[in-house]
C-alpha cells in the first residue's frame, strides 16, 4: 500500500509544478522535454549501474517501454490541446475516467476478483472524478466540434495504463523497474528532441527557465511511475490499483490546490471529496 499512496502523492504533485509553471511563465511544451531527460536519468541512477546497450537491445519489455515513451509524450499534447480548446475541466474528467479501461482489462483478461462492493466503489469513483473536476456550477462545457481530443485523451490515457500493467506481468522482471521506467522516458526525449527542432525553425528557442522547472518536474514524474509499477508488482489487483490511484490524485490535488493556491470549491467538489473517500474505501475493503 505504501507504493501505492507514494504513486498518488507523487502524481499530485506533478499538477502542483504546472501550477507554477502558470505562475512562473513557464513554457509548458519545452519544460516538459527536459523533464524526460531528467527522468531518465534519474532512472538509470535509481538501477544503480551503467546499463549494458546489449542487455536493454534484448530485454522482452524493449518494444513495450518504446511504445509507451511515445505514448507519454503524444498524449500529454493531447492533454494540453484538450485543456487549450475545451477546458481544463475535460481535460481532467476525459483523462481520469480511462480508469475504466485498465479496470475491464485486468478483470477480463487477468481474472481479477469481482464483487458488488467494489463495482459499487469503482461507479462512486467515476462520479468523483466528475465532480471534484468540475470547476463550474453549469457542470462541463466544451466545444461538441471537437470531441475527438477529449475521446483520444481518454483512449490514450486507458491504454498506457493497461500497458503498463501487461508490460509488468508478462516481461518486466523485478529490479528492472527503474531501467524499464528510464526506457521509457528516453523514448519521449528522443521525440521531443524532434519537437524541439521544429519550434526552433519557428524561432521558440528553449530557455534557461524552462530547463530549470524540467529538471525540476522530471524527478517526480519518474517516481510516479515508478511507484506504479511497484505497486502493480507487489501483487495489488489492477482494478484496485488504478481507480484508487486516479481518485486519489483527484482528491489530493483537490486538498493541495486549495492549501497552496486558495483555490475555491463549489459544492460539487465538496460532494466529489465526500464520494471519493467513499469509493477509495469501497475499494480498498472489496480487496481485502
């Protein structure tokens, strides 16, 4: 369990960093590739050793951590697109609902328990994500010609989270966490990199200030991965471990944004908090 809530502490505090990125005038897009660097870095410093070329060429979860580097890195702008174009609200809700895609998937295809407690928990979990996102009283608005970036958020988001989970079972072995995770965020530099050089060629040059807040986002995001994954590898269900981990980051943000930046709560998101903490238990006591 102690992975699991490092995991939610983490990833709460990604959304605190962009917070400040607002605050600080950050560029977004530029801070974000150096981040990869920083947290492949920090996961080869995390394996201990200099990984040998030949034995990463080889290992069964090589095509997987591809596939997932550029899958981080596609759908963050998608996010960001999402956020750009139909709110942050949506942004939010589309990308925290994907909790139901590696949910069906670990009950179908790894015969994870089911119950009526824990449908219960994980139906309370999707409507507290709802609600604690939720910043107006209307509810969600967005614009209806532009459904298919918050559809590919959700879809996106469900998929690296379901393979994630396959690559942890089937291919990753214990005490390759830290190289998998690093792996992956090399892929999503190697790409940015590109991106990189098309915002030079259109005079967005990266500055001082956002390898400073890149530096400074990559070593939590690496771990927030990394706790995922030891969370998934200590043997917690999959349809355990993401509903708790998507709410609670809702809710720990929730908490974080109103102590750090006076943020206001309507009643939807006192409502949200209240069947958030209902649905973590739920949960929670299903599994056990």
């Amino acid at each position: 369990m102690i992975w699991l809530v490092l995991s939610i502490a983490t990833s709460s505090f990604l959304y605190v960093i962009f917070k400040y990125f607002e605050v600080f005038k950050v560029h977004t897009l530029h801070a974000i590739i150096v981040n990869y660097i920083v947290a492949c870095t920090t996961g080869f410093l995390a394996y201990g050793s200099v990984p040998d070329v030949e034995e990463i060429i080889h290992a069964d979860w090589l095509f997987y951590a591809l596939f997932l580097g550029a899958l981080f890195i596609t759908i963050f702008n998608v996010m960001a697109l999402t956020s750009q174009r139909n709110g942050l609200s949506v942004a939010a809700v589309s990308g925290k609902m994907s909790l139901v895609i590696p949910v069906i998937a670990g009950i179908w295809l790894y015969e994870e328990s089911i119950g009526w407690m824990k449908v219960v928990g994980i139906l309370l979990a999707l409507a507290s994500v709802y609600l604690t996102s939720v910043k107006s009283k209307e509810g969600l608005t967005f614009n209806k010609s532009l459904l298919l970036l918050p559809f590919v958020l959700f879809l996106g988001s469900g998929v690296i989270d379901t393979t994630i989970k396959y690559a942890e079972i089937t291919h990753v072995p214990s005490g390759d966490e830290s190289l998998f995770s690093a792996i992956c965020f090399a892929m999503a530099f190697v790409i940015g990199v590109l991106v990189l050089i098309y915002e030079a060629t259109q005079k967005r040059f990266l500055t001082l200030r956002s390898i400073v807040a890149g530096v400074i986002l990559g070593v939590p995001n690496y771990y927030s991965i990394y706790f995922l994954i030891k969370t998934l590898k200590n043997g917690m269900e999959s349809s355990v471990v993401y509903p708790i981990n998507h709410v609670g980051t809702v809710l720990f943000t929730s908490v974080l944004g109103v102590l750090l930046f006076k943020e206001k709560l309507i009643p939807k998101n006192y409502i949200g908090i209240v069947v958030a903490i209902a649905a973590i238990l739920m949960i929670a006591f299903a599994k056990a």
